[in-house]
C-alpha cells in the first residue's frame, strides 16, 4: 500500500492534458504496489493508471520496463501498456518524478490460488517468454545468484534476531548455490516477480499479467522457480503436487522444457526461495522510519527454502523427471 | 489513506452480485478516507465505490448517513449515492462488516482553493441546508459544544506535551463557549466537515459534496464556521478576507443569513476551531500501533482558535455585521 508523492490537481491536470486520452475527470491514490506510487485516474476516454516512479525504480531502467511492456502487447500478451503522449513519448515528467500513463487491465488477483489458476499461470508465464524472446533491450538480474551474497552482507549481522542460526543456514545456502547454480539453461526475458498479485483473472479466466517492474534476463526456468514457491504451497506451508503439475502441464503447453531445465527445478527453486528470504530479510531488518507498509514475514521463505533443500531430483516433488 | 479491511475476491464478487450493476471487473483499495475502507470497484456499468464501515463509525448511524444521501440526491444534490441490492436495501455486509456500494462522483478536490471555489462552495452548502430541511431523520451532533468537554478530558493530562499552557488555555476556552454558545440559530441537517477534501469540481465547476459521516443536526451557521476555518485561511496562517467574503456571498446568494446568525459567526468559528483542535490533540495522542494514517497537526488549530479569540464582531472580519 503506497502512495508516496501527493500530485497537486493544477500539475495532473496539466499532465494528462499532455495525452490524447480525454480531460481528467476524477483520481484516486491506490493503495497497491510498494514501489511506486500510484493513482487510479478516470478520464473523458476511460480508465488508467498513473504511475510516479519513485526512487527505488532506477530510472535508466524504465526505457527497458516500459519497453518490454509495449512488445508484449504488440506480440498480443495481455498486460498494461504505456500510453504515448503527444510527442510520441511512453514517459513523462510530474512532480518532479518520471510517471507514466498505463492503460488498465480489468481483472483480479486471486487470493486463493487452485489448481486450474496455475494451469493458466504456467501457460501464461510461457507465452510471455516466448513473446519476450525478440525484445531487443537488456536488463540483468541484479536479484539472481551473484546478488544474493551482497545482499545477504548487508544483514548478515542481524540474521539471527529473526532466527536463532540464520546467518548460518545463509552463509551455508550461498556457498552450494554459487557452485551448483546452472549455466547452460535457455534464457531470455523473465518476469521475476509472478506472485498471485501480478497475475489477473476474470470470471476464472488468466486476463492478464502486470508489474514488470522486476523483469530482467534470466533462466526461463527461474522464473517457473519463482512461481512454484509463490503458488504451490498452501497457507500452512504444505508444498502442494498437484499444483506443481499443473504449472508446469500449462507452461509446458505452450513451451517443452528441455531436460536440463526439469531437473535444475529443485535447485533453481532453492535459489529463488533464498532471493525472496534475502529481500523480505532485508526489509524486515530495515523498516523505514514512518513506513506506510508492513514488510513482509520472512519466515514463510525461510520453511521454503529448507522444503527445497530436502528435494533430491524433480521426482521428489512428485514429478517425472 | 486507508483499506483496513482485506476482502476476498469471491466474497467481493458476491456481494457485487447481490446488486444489478453488472459483474465485477475489477476492484483497488484506495487511499483516501481515514474512518472506513473504500474500495474504487469497477463492473460492466461502470465505476462504484465501496465502502465498508469499520467500528470508529456507529452501525446505528449508518441508516441516516446513507438516506440522507438518498435524499439529497433526490432533491437535486451532486452527492454520491447509496447504490440499492436486489432486495432494495442501501446496505448489507462484507467481510463482517456494514458495507454499501455507492455511485461514483466525478472530480477533484482542490489543493489550493481560490476565492471562486469559495464563492462556489458556500451556494452549494446553502442548497445543502435548504434540501435537509424536510429529512425526517435525526442525528444530534456528538462534536458540538456539549461533547467538546468529555473529549478534552480524555487528553486534558497530555496537552502541554504538545503546546506548553495548551491545557488551561482550552480548559478557559470551554469555560467561555459553554456560557456564551448561541441557543436560538436557525437549525437543520449540516455536513459537519466540508474541508476542501470533500468538495469537488471539474473544470473549476464545483461538481458534488462527498463523506456525509459527520453530518448531523446543529445550527446551519455552524457549518460555515467550520468552512470559514477550513477554507478562507492561507498555507502561512493568515485570514483571507477576500475568501469569507466570498464563502458569505455564494451562501447568501441561495439562504439568506439571519442577523443573529451574522453575528455569532465569531463565536461559532472559534468553537469550530476548539472542536477541530480537540479531534487532532486527541489523534496525536492516541496514534494507534501500525497506524497507516500519519495525524494532522494540531498545531494549525491553535492558531486559528487564537485568531477568532482575537475577533469581536463580524466587523473584525473585514464584514458588514
């Protein structure tokens, strides 16, 4: 929940006049999205988003954000698109930020995730690697394998406040998986960030995919990572196969995952619960003075992340390697 | 800024259904509004709000605010109104709680109100006052000068934490409104709390009042001198004489004021501005544990109570008694 900058009427009105989508009619902060901030605005042409980035976006970044998104729409994915103001721009400046004007995707996120949301998550995730594979613009994963280690240094010494031999467990995770991390796996445009409140549905059905704001180049199969632990477990942290085989029956609809993709799932899994405990750590031990946003337990990832360090091979997960 | 009640899309999407405004589209928690949660929900036919009415609003209450809305839609008023379910009741209940749907209002409030959104404001309360007139419900006014006592003795201890003296100088305050409040102004139905958040214009065209939930029955005149409070003073404290003014012509120019309610303005703005620095001392005192709402600052409504303290007549005000 977050708005951050209050935008005065005088400037947004100013703003939107600097698009071909109508007078401003109403707008309202939006309480979503931790990064940005946000606003809900209605206009003679409809609803959008206005998004002010604020300093935690790298701005060199949104070239690549914006970008991608507009070559995902253009490949046919459904996902908020930039719209471009009367110089041809998908970028502008207010109050003193870079903001942007993002088309409004109807839709929901589901709160209780089931089997057929990530049958249609999985076959969403590969459409949009595929559409991503002819995106000319590159972004690195500050967030993949060789992040993790800076990250973990700046609360390594305060690991163990949330858990008695945390650091430890830490120290002990980023050596096996600096080793074992996979090098050869297909890559290209992930999204890194699929959590159940990136993903839309409308009357059960996937409506599209939002907040890219994560996305890099990476292993496709890390992003399926991402998702196994952010939808395949239930609320009391039981790992559920069934929803595993429906991720990946989905995804493999639309994209075969190579061999060696299956069978570095259990690590790649590891390793993507290790990125999620290292940030939700972070932020945990380093709540702003004044934070309009409770960080996020990093308990649940640290159960996940001991889950993956039990499994052997994908068969384990209940899966044919 | 507020959502404090989460909801599930499932039971979102049923209660939505117990209304004829088409399937839910989609729904985002605003950040507006510190008593309630609202949601900004979008269906087939359009935009709504939602709001759902949590405790530091008495249940009891809810059948006034929301047919006082009814009524003075009816009358003509640009209000939101309470949307009416299948069953054609204005309320029911989500998430455990009293919820209603209601239409959504176009506009913007003014950051910066200038002389004509003054003007503009006091016809459309005066159109406020006369269209209460035959609302046959009754609510009195919890935060008039006999509540102004029971509140400050809940904060009495703590006040010169925040202004040295501040206790004695609000103790004599009551002392003198209790004795000299005026018993015989013309009465009615008034909004209670018309800051410029709950006004709205489009296009410098003031185009509806909003958030009823302090509207009550008290004398009209009181209602201006929250307004006169509340809009005809500059960010650096100063008065603007030019702003009464207007905010009087643009009343009068719908009610006409009575002679004796001319001449209790002073008093009035000055138990509206006691009343206003009570809810704020009370606020900065008692900021709750996670609190996502920052308190305003008392501070401001030292300052204009000692202002109006300072005012013997109308004519001090630059008026025409």
């Amino acid at each position: 929940m977050a708005v951050y900058t209050e935008v005065s009427d005088e400037e947004l009105e100013a703003f939107v006049n600097s698009y071909e989508i109508g007078a401003l009619l109403s707008y309202k902060g939006i309480a979503e999205g931790v990064e940005n901030s946000n606003y809900l605005i209605h206009t003679e042409s409809g609803n959008y988003i206005l998004t002010l980035y604020e300093k935690r976006v790298d701005s060199n970044d949104l070239p690549f954000f914006l970008g991608l998104k507009e070559h995902l729409a253009e490949k046919g994915l459904n996902c908020p698109v930039p719209i471009k103001n009367r110089e041809g721009k998908n970028l502008g400046h207010l109050a003193g930020r870079p903001a942007a004007i993002i088309s409004f995707l109807e839709g929901m996120w589901v709160r209780r995730p089931n089997v057929t949301h990530c049958e249609q998550l999985g076959a969403a995730m590969a459409r949009m690697h595929q559409a991503g594979a002819d995106f000319d613009l590159v972004r690195p994963n500050a967030l993949s394998v060789s992040g993790w280690r800076p990250l973990f240094a700046m609360c390594a010494g305060r690991a163990d406040s949330v858990s008695a031999g945390l650091g430890a467990e830490i120290e002990a995770e980023l050596d096996h998986l600096e080793a074992q991390w996979p090098q050869n796996l297909p890559t290209g445009i992930i999204h890194a960030d699929l959590f159940p409140d990136n993903v839309f549905f409308l009357r059960n059905e996937l409506s599209g995919l939002i907040d890219f704001y994560f996305a890099c180049n990476d292993l496709l199969a890390y992003d399926i990572a991402i998702c196994i632990n952010a939808w395949c477990f239930e609320a009391d942290d039981m790992f559920n196969v069934t929803k595993i085989r429906a991720l990946l029956k989905g995804y493999q609809s639309v994209r075969k995952l190579e061999a060696s993709e299956m069978a570095a799932l259990p690590l790649l899994a590891r390793g993507a619960a290790l990125r999620f405990l290292l940030t939700r750590l972070y932020d945990w031990l380093n709540v702003p003075q004044g934070a309009l946003v409770m960080p996020k337990d990093p308990g649940e990832y640290i159960k996940k992340l001991r889950f993956h360090r039990s499994i052997r091979s994908v068969a384990d997960y209940g899966l044919n390697g």
